[in-house]
C-alpha cells in the first residue's frame, strides 16, 4: 500500500499567516501562458499579495493548466480581471497605490535602487512583448532587475518571485530597523 505524501502546506497549529495580506499588488499585463500565471499564484499566496490583477488574455480562473502550478492557490489570493491593463493601472493610482512595471530598458532603474515604499503594485508584462508601451507611459516608475548573463531577461513567474520578495525585505527591514 502507496501512503499518501503530507501536505507541506502549513496548518494552523504549524503556524499561523501574517494577521493581514501585505499591501503590495500585482498586475500582469497580457501573460499568455497560464502555466506562468499559476506559478505567480502560488508565490502570490506564500507571500500575502493584497490583490492579482489579471489583465487582457491572462488566464484567470477556473482554468486546468493555471491549477497545475497554483495548487490550490488560486482560491487564497484575491484577484480581478480586467479588459485593459492601463484601466486597472489608473485604478490603483486614483486610490493612492505607487504602480511600477518591471521592464527591461535602458532608461529603467534597477530595482535595488528604487524606493518601493507601500502601498505599491508591480506590473509584469507578455513573456515576449513586455509590458505595452502604452501602459510603460501612466505608469510611476519603470524598474529592471539587473541582467548580468547573455540573455536578456528571466521567465516572468521567476522575475515575479525576485522583485516581490526583494519588495518584502525591504519593508521587513524597515520595521526592523
């Protein structure tokens, strides 16, 4: 008889979430595989986003191939879809949300150098066309995360795991210090 694997999903009594979500957001701006989505799911819950904005042709759920990688996430964090990512850029700005896309250009701040003081949002652009130039223009702040090989750029699941946690450390070591 096959025992079935434990769940390493933390029960209560392991330990209990941070009291409230962090007020950080993201918006994903026309990602096209669902396969990426669910992973930004998954490291959206281990790391208490406030909110997932789904944007253009980014897989939302219910949907079998974002469940693969989110693992049940997808019910945890809250999301929202939304026809056109620039309209939900102006939302978050109207309610007082600091919005930065992350993007490789030559005029984009390493993200190691920019204030990424809360209440904030990250904008993560198409696997290949990056975030639409028109939504690169309202936004307040165009960051990169430094490139330091051949290719160009990372997956956006795993640019998405970098730039969130380096956002959480910086705010855990405000509080610290």
């Amino acid at each position: 008889m096959v025992e079935e694997p434990r769940s390493r999903d933390r029960t209560p009594e392991e330990g209990p979430l941070s009291p409230d979500p962090f007020p950080l957001h993201a918006v994903l701006d026309n990602i096209r595989s669902a396969f990426n989505v669910g992973s930004i799911f998954r490291t959206s819950e281990a790391a208490r986003l406030d909110h997932l904005h789904l944007c253009g042709i980014t897989a939302s759920p219910p949907h079998e191939q974002l469940e693969k990688t989110a693992l049940g996430t997808s019910f945890r964090v809250p999301w929202t879809h939304h026809l056109h990512t620039r309209d939900a850029v102006r939302s978050l700005q109207a309610s007082g949300v600091t919005v930065v896309a992350l993007e490789l250009r030559e005029d984009a701040t390493p993200i190691y150098e920019l204030d990424l003081d809360a209440p904030l949002a990250l904008v993560f652009g198409h696997e290949v066309a990056g975030v639409d130039p028109e939504v690169l223009k309202i936004v307040d702040a165009v960051a990169a995360l430094p490139m330091h090989g051949r290719k160009n750029s990372l997956n956006v699941a795993v640019s998405f795991g970098i730039a969130v946690f380096e956002t959480l450390r910086r705010w855990d070591a405000a509080i610290r210090s």
